[in-house]
C-alpha cells in the first residue's frame, strides 16, 4: 500500500493491517508482512472510505503519483461509511 501509494507511510499501511482494516481477496489481513500477487483483490478501510483495488503490477521502489496509480486497477466507486 505504500509503494501504490495509498497511504502516507509504512507503519500506517502496518496499522491499517493489523487493526483488522485491509482484505485480501475477501479475507481478513492478519500480517502486515504477508505477500502479494498480481490479481489480487486488496480492500482497505481508509478515512472514512473504502476503496478496492486489484493490484497489476509492482515496483522495487516508491516512485511518483502516476507510477503509483499504474501499479493498481481501482474497482468500483469509493463508498463513504
């Protein structure tokens, strides 16, 4: 979540992990440290919103927004809780 970035900084894509906020493919995340696969469906709970993004790709570093934005297909509308 952070190398996409859809959060600001690695602990708070390890706590949106650990406080039970993100999914992957429907199931509950228990392990910030847990790997990812192209194709997998990623949920996260953030700000209010929730946003679905499958990932497509992935990068060695943390590059800028539109490299960013290449790295997940966002699903669906954000929903507002």
């Amino acid at each position: 979540m952070w190398h996409a970035r859809v959060v600001k900084a690695r602990t708070s894509a390890a706590e949106l992990v650990v406080t039970g906020h993100v999914r992957i493919n429907g199931t509950r995340e228990k392990s910030p440290g847990h790997a990812i696969k192209i194709g997998d469906v990623v949920t996260v709970a953030l700000d209010r919103t929730v946003r679905v993004l499958k990932v497509t790709g992935f990068n060695e570093r943390r590059g800028d927004a539109a490299s960013a934005r290449a790295l997940y297909e966002e699903l669906g509308d954000a929903k507002r809780n």
